[in-house]
C-alpha cells in the first residue's frame, strides 16, 4: 500500500513541479499515472520509490516495492545480475558450491537456494534465455534492457510495483506478454505510459497538471469520454464569455453614444438661453466627469469578462489550439519509389533475415514496417535511405526527397537556439515575425526561442520539427520514423498523430504502437 500526503517537490534553484499532492494505492489496485512532459511523473514514481526526497509532505510505504525506471543508460555498466539486484546472492551461490564456508556468504544467500534458476526462468519468460548474469547491460538493446528489469518482477515477486513508460522499445510479441502480466498480476501497480492500449487495461487514471492530482474512475477510454464532456462543457463556457464580452463592448459604444448625444443636446440649450460662460464650464466638466465614469465601469466590466475568457481559454488544451499544415508532396500517386528484389544483410557473416525480402512501395502508401526486436527494421530503413547496400539482391530507387525521423530527432542541431533551427528551414524567405508566428503556433513562447535545441524534451523537438516542416516551401517525398512515439507524452502524441493524418505522401513508419498505426491510418505492413 502506498499513501502520500501534502507531497511537494522543488527542484534546487528550479521551478515547483507539484505542490500538495494526496495520493493512495491499495493492495491489488491497478492506477495509471498520466500527464504531459516536465509536469512530474517520473519524478513523483521516485519519490514514491524513496528514491527521490521530497521538499516537504510525507510517503507511507507497506509492502515489498519494485521499480521500472524509463532510462537505463545510468546502468550502463552493471551486470544483468547487479540490475536484477541478486548479484550477491548469486556470488554467494557461487562460492558455497566451491565449498567456502565463509558465514558472510549464506547471510547474503538466506536460503534461496534456487535464485539462479529462477533468474534463468525469468528471462526466458521475457524471451532473453541467451544472456549470461555476468553481462553488462551496456551490451543491450533499449528492449532489452527493458524486458531484464521486468524479469525482476518474476524474480522478487513484489506487492507494489512502479512501472515508468514500460513498453518504450517492447517489439509487440514483448508487448503482449507485458499487456497478459498487467491483466493476471495480484500486486499492486502505478502505471506512467502512453500507450494507449495498456492504458486500457487500468481500471483507473490518474491525471497529474500543475495544478494538482485528478483521479478518474475508469479506463483510458472513460478517462477520455469525461474530458470530452469537460472540454464540450469548456466550449460553452468560452463561446457564452465571447458572446457576453461582444455584448459588453457593444453596450459601451452605445452607452457613449448616448451620453455624447445628451452632452451635445444640452450645451446647445444653454448656449441658446445665453447661459454665463463660467456656468457653461461647470456644466461641462460635470458631463465629462460623467462620462470619464461611465467609461470607467465598462471598462471593469469588459476586463473581468476578459480576464475570465483568458483563464477558459488557458485551460483548453494545447493540442486543440496548435494549427499543424504541411505542404503537398508534388510526387503522384502511385509511382514505384522502391523495387527490392531478393535483398539481405548480412552480419558477422550470416544473412539477416532468413528469407531474402522481395517488395515494392509506391507513393502514397503508409507502411508500417514490424518485426522483433533485433529483426533487421532499421537496417531495412537505411538500406532505402542508402546509408548501407544489400549484400545480396538488388535495390532499385526512384529520384525522389525523404527525411528520416530518428528517436533522437537528430535532424536538429544541438548548436542552434529553437529561433535558428526554425530559420535554417526558410527557404521561402518568411520574415522574421512569421517565423516566430510559426514558432507560437507550436506552443514555443518567446522564452523559449532562445533555448538550444539540446536542451528540449522528446516532446518538444517532435514539435520543432514539425514546426521546420510547415516552414519549408515544399514537404518531403517520403517521410520515415523510427520508434516515435518512444518518450512523447499523450499531448504530444496526438499533435504528432494529427500532423501524420494531414501529410499526403508516403509514410514508413517503424512502430509497436497499434493504437497509433491505426489512428494514422497505415494500410499495409512489411513483417520482418
């Protein structure tokens, strides 16, 4: 069981990520945790894993607890023992079996006599019976990486379990079994993910803003049907604040009007029954103090309207203001780009794929390219991008444009502010206030034009390349991403989904995110 109450974190000489937040996880409950990028979720299942202090408020731990963490590379140079946590029962193991009777080594042992095995075990469950617990994890693959700490859930049997981002780099046979342990476990779970088909399997979402920690009683679907509603009922609210604030505006005007109209009316009567000079101004300065108040209540009442507007719009999410377009590919429907006849790679001397692959892609398609881990998916992908040539077999290619997104989105460069990489791509000669325009529209504030693009999230450089994107005069032949939804939150995801639906040329995407796939409408598959 896990309880917090009034947790806070601040990072030293930053900004405070969540302020005052109560949260309880029961024996056997299953809770995802959502929430966009930077707003604290890793943050929180750190501090929840009491690896991490938070500034102030109080955590209640009851139970055995285990920890997924999203990135690895700080282990980098463990063993898979050491990462699975039972390197010194297994050394322990070890050197009971050459016969040393060193106390020290049953105390580390305590009589688990089979741990070995049951690390064996654990591994071939996750598909991984190669690996040897001496090797260092630095040798792996990101799903491999993964897919060892999750054997240490079978490993320790734990009552509460933390997982951040599980499935990041899973092929979908890995997928499966992660999505079949969700659903049959008995422990309790804190979920941090975007994919929205685990996501389904919660009966229940936590959504962490900076405002606070909101929970709702279902799934991912009932999670989105209740901010539909929300967002529906916002919609009113803002249309009805627009309509009040045009009424407002418009009552002033006619109020001025009218009170200009009496001013005028009355200085013209007592101009013609020769009212003294000095009473004149009186009168004046009476009318004009009458209408500089008249102007100041309007005034009041159109800044609280407005004022209120701001704060209904501010709430609404950022993904229904972003404004995406891409440019149209000018390649027709239809033309072969890509003719492989027999094609294979060969590694260490032996063939990559067991059978040699034959194909053809044509413009306009979206493919999704699929296969397990280790399956050959990127080195396919370099061969039609012609980084690498098939050993075997022939490759024919169409002259045609591609840009090819990596997880890294390293088509930005580290040396350039978010400003200049937006520059680097005007080649229609944008003025300068455009291209900051472009910049607002996707959700960069001015304080961010100046921040090196090596200082962004995931999220945040998936956004600036799409903002590069609608900068450029024409858009890419072909499009290819590797693995992009890894390390996007949902806001993100659904920008990135929503630009992908509205690109018409042809589409290579690398991906075990089917609720993705379908959402971006791919319609053919090339298995690996």
């Amino acid at each position: 069981m896990v309880t917090l109450q009034y947790i806070s974190y601040t990072p030293f000489g930053g900004t405070t990520l969540f302020d005052n937040i109560h949260f309880s996880l029961n024996k056997g409950e299953k809770v995802a945790l959502l929430g966009n990028n930077g707003v604290g979720k890793s943050t929180l299942l750190k501090i929840i894993a009491n690896q991490l202090e938070p500034t102030s408020g109080e955590r209640y731990i009851e139970g055995n607890l285990y920890y997924i963490p999203q990135i690895y590379g700080q282990f980098n140079d463990w063993t898979i023992a050491q990462a699975l946590e039972v390197d010194k029962k297994i050394t322990a193991l070890s050197e009971i079996l050459k016969g040393t009777t060193d106390e020290k080594y049953y105390n580390w042992l305590d009589n688990d006599w089979n741990i070995e095995e049951r690390c064996n075990e654990a591994l071939a469950y996750w598909g991984l019976q190669y690996l040897n617990l001496n090797t260092r994890l630095g040798e792996l693959s990101g799903g491999e990486k993964t897919k060892v700490f999750l054997a240490g859930i079978l490993i320790h049997s734990p009552q509460i379990i933390l997982l951040d981002e599980p499935s990041n780099h899973l092929d979908g046979y890995s997928r499966e079994l992660l999505y079949n342990f969700i659903q049959t476990t008995n422990s309790s779970l804190l979920v941090v993910s975007h994919d929205r088909k685990l996501l389904n399997l919660l009966p229940n979402i936590c959504e962490l803003t900076s405002s606070g920690l909101e929970v709702y009683g279902g799934n991912y679907d009932f999670y989105k049907e209740q901010k539909h509603i929300g967002l529906n009922a916002l919609q009113k609210d803002i249309q009805h604040k627009q309509k009040e604030l045009r009424k407002a505006k418009l009552k002033e005007k006619e109020t001025l009007q009218r009170q200009q109209k009496l001013d005028t009316r009355g200085k013209e009567k007592m101009q013609k029954s020769g009212v003294a000079r000095i009473m004149m101004n009186t009168l004046r300065n009476k009318a004009e103090n009458s209408t500089s108040k008249l102007k100041g209540i309007h005034a009041e009442r159109i800044d609280g309207i407005s004022q209120k507007l701001h704060e209904l719009q501010s709430v609404f999410p950022l993904q229904d203001r972003i404004k995406l377009g891409f440019d149209v590919s000018e390649l027709h429907k239809g033309k072969i780009l890509f003719s492989a006849t027999e094609i294979n790679f060969r590694y260490q001397d032996k063939p990559l794929w067991k059978e040699s692959l034959s194909f053809q892609i044509v413009s306009g398609e979206r493919i999704a390219i699929k296969g397990k881990n280790g399956s050959g998916k990127t080195t396919l992908i370099n061969l039609l991008l012609v980084n690498l040539k098939p050993f075997t077999g022939q490759l024919q290619r169409a002259d045609t444009t591609s840009l090819y997104i990596d997880q890294d989105y390293s088509l930005l460069k580290n040396n350039l502010t978010v400003f200049q990489q937006a520059q680097a791509y005007n080649s229609s000669a944008l003025q300068e206030h455009e291209i900051k325009s472009r910049l607002s529209r996707f959700l960069f504030s001015k304080e961010k034009w100046d921040t090196n693009t090596e200082l962004l999230s995931g999220g945040e450089k998936m956004r600036l390349l799409l903002c590069c994107l609608s900068i450029r005069t024409v858009a890419p032949d072909i499009i290819i991403l590797d693995e992009p939804t890894n390390n996007l939150d949902i806001q993100n995801l659904d920008i990135l989904s929503s630009a992908l639906k509205h690109y018409n040329g042809t589409l290579l995407v690398i991906s075990h995110d089917e609720t993705f796939l379908q959402t971006i409408h791919v319609n053919r598959i090339i298995s690996l």
